[in-house]
C-alpha cells in the first residue's frame, strides 16, 4: 500500500485540477453535441430506471387497499 501512494506527491486538489483542465482542453477541441439517438437513449433508460419503483408503489397500495376493504369494512 505504501508504495501505491509515495510516487503520489499531488495532493488531490491538484489532481482534479489537473482532470478538470483536461476536460476543459478537450472539450475546447471538440465539443460534444447530443443526437436524437442520445436523449431518446437517455429517456429510456430514465423510463427503466423509474418505472420499477412505479410498479411496486401500484402493487404496494393494491395490496393495501384490498386488505383495508376486506378486513376492515366487513
């Protein structure tokens, strides 16, 4: 471990410095420009990620609906 982190004499405030100037040069030769092939690709992956957590909700408050009119309005 102690040989991973000696030649390491930046701290890591310069390394991103360092990164974000990288970035910032590379970008700067080249911006990026989304297509129509990346938002629809982001918004499907934004339906695949939410639609889960909006299907148990649904199964969840079922669930308890029918369990409230069964046992509790008889």
């Amino acid at each position: 471990m102690l040989r991973a982190i000696l030649p390491n004499k930046k701290s890591i405030g310069e390394h991103e410095r360092d990164i974000k100037h990288e970035i910032d040069k590379k970008h700067e030769e080249e911006p990026y420009e989304f297509t129509r092939k990346d938002i629809l690709a982001m918004i499907i992956a934004g339906y695949q990620l939410i639609m889960p957590i909006v299907l148990i909700g649904v199964v969840v408050f079922s669930l308890f609906t029918y369990w409230f009119l069964n046992f509790f309005m008889k």
